[in-house]
C-alpha cells in the first residue's frame, strides 16, 4: 500500500495527496529530492541520503521546515503506514507556495512530500541477460551552470536523454559532457571493467556522485579489485570487458550493447555479478530499522 505524506498530513489515496499550482518545485522545478530503498524493514543508507539532501538544499539556499532528526523520524513513520517490508522512498523538498514570478522570497515555507511506493526501473530478466544503452546526442549539463551533485526536480536533460532511448528501442541512454567524456545513464552512474579494473567517471566530468556508486567501489576494494576514477570516451566503453550500471533504484544492471556494438562476449560478466552479491548481502543486513522486532513478527503472522 503506498502512502503519502505532505506538511505534516498522511493519505493513503494517492489521489488525495496534493499540493498547490502555485508551488514552485510545479512550476520551476525548484527543489530537490532523494530516492532511497528500503529492504525486509531496513532502509538502505537513510542517513546517506539525508546528507547529501540537505547539502542539496544548502546550496540552493532552501530552508528546509524540518531539522535532520524530525526528517528522518516522519520519513520511517510514512513508511510504517505502509506495513511494507519492502519499498522505496522519493523524499522531495520544494521551494514551497508562491506566486508566477521566480523569485524564491515568494515562497515562505518549503513543501515537504515523502512518497512511499515501489519501483522498477527495469524488467528482472533484464538483470541476468544484460541491457542495450545508445549514447545519447543529449549533453550534460556542464557543472558551471547548476553543480550536478545537487541532485535537483530539474531532470529534463535528462528525459530528453530517455526520450532518445525510447526512439531507439533500448532501455536506457548514456550523456556524455561537452568535452565527449562519458558522465553517467539518465538515472544511474556508470562502470566499467577492462583487464580486471574497475573503473567509473570522476566527480569532476559533470556526474551526480551516487550513494550506491560509492558503495560499489568499497565493495570492490575490499575484494581487492583495484579501482579507478578516470575520463572516459565511448572507445572505453566498446572495448570494454564489462558495463554496468548501478543506482538506488536500479541497483545494478549489466549492459551487453553500446550503440549496437557488443561488449565482449555479449553477456554478464564475472565481476559484475561478484559485486552484486556483494552489494545485495549488504542489503539484506544493513540499514534503519523501521519496526521493532514485535511489530515484524506480527506482520509476519498476517
């Protein structure tokens, strides 16, 4: 069952959860938010996320209404509401009721919306036989004009990105920067693997520094496979050995085509699925817990 929560307020009809026209994360896009998952009554790196949103609203000079604790405390209690053990979490903060004109002065208090719901980003087969990405036309947004680790209701770069994948056929696109290195998906960070290396984009080509990408790259080192941030063009990524992509959402997905052209053998490779283990055992153990141990065996007695 999905719930809603919203300045303070709870519904459990996805219907009944509105906000106002004249809110300017509708209007402009002016906010932020924060996809985290939530595993057998865990939720996932919550406080990781916490962080990096209220860096976010820092930036954008956002007050949001409630401090990290309040936050944190009202997000597990809209997942409790649910009852689920397993879910995901779109945590979203806006600038909040204004008026039509831009100016966030307008705007007195910021709008505070957790969504409680699931999500699939891609079909399950998908994560054993692999995805075909194209690189898409659309640019990355260069990091002078809005710092991509602000992670912003501003996604349209990255729909028309999408938009390309879906006339292509395929599930999922990659941008590139202005100087032709590869950043990351529309919703996911990238990795490669070449001769036994892994290795991803630094922060400095234009890339949202994922939660789960850093995850990603501890896992490896603690199973000592060497790990690089370093520039990257579509040529790394057609010699490549393997792809994948990794997200909150998403988790990890392996990638079999670029462009149409086949990476390696044209199936998951071995390291990548090492790493998903990996990442899935940390999963089922780590986390907040949301019930206490007497209301998960109820639930588990319905």
């Amino acid at each position: 069952m999905a719930v809603v929560y919203i300045d303070g307020k709870f519904y459990d009809n996805k219907d009944d959860a509105k906000i106002s026209v004249w809110d300017h994360g509708f209007l402009y896009g002016d906010g932020i938010f924060e996809g985290i998952r939530v595993y057998n009554g865990l939720v996932f790196k919550l406080d990781e996320h916490l962080d990096r949103l209220y860096d976010s609203a820092k930036t954008l000079a956002m007050k949001i209404p409630l401090n990290f604790e309040e936050l944190k405390e009202v997000t597990l209690e809209t997942i409790r509401r649910t009852k689920e053990k397993d879910c995901y979490i779109r945590l979203i903060i806006s600038r909040g009721k204004g008026d039509l004109g831009i100016d966030p002065r307008k705007c007195p208090k910021a709008t505070v919306v957790i969504i409680v719901d699931t999500i699939k980003l891609f079909p399950e087969e998908l994560y054993d036989v692999g995805v075909d990405v194209i690189i898409a036309s659309t640019r990355k947004n260069v990091m002078d004009a809005l710092n991509p680790n602000v992670k912003s209701l501003n996604y349209l770069n990255n729909i028309m990105a999408k938009i390309e994948a879906v006339h292509a056929g395929v599930p999922e696109a990659i941008l590139v920067n202005a100087h032709g290195h590869i950043t990351e998906g529309t919703a996911d960070n990238i990795f490669i693997i070449k001769n036994g290396v892994l290795k991803t984009p630094p922060a400095y080509a234009g890339i949202l520094v994922g939660i789960t990408r850093n995850l990603i790259m501890d896992i490896a080192r603690s199973m000592n496979i060497p790990v690089q941030e370093t520039l990257m063009t579509a040529h790394d990524l057609f010699i490549a050995d393997e792809i994948f992509l990794s997200g909150t959402a998403a988790e990890m997905i392996p990638v079999i085509k670029v462009n149409q052209r086949v990476i390696n053998d044209g199936k998951p490779g071995p390291i990548f699925r090492k790493l998903l283990e990996g990442l899935r055992a940390k999963t089922k153990v780590e986390g907040t817990p949301v019930y206490s141990k007497e209301q998960l065996n109820k639930m588990a007695k319905v």
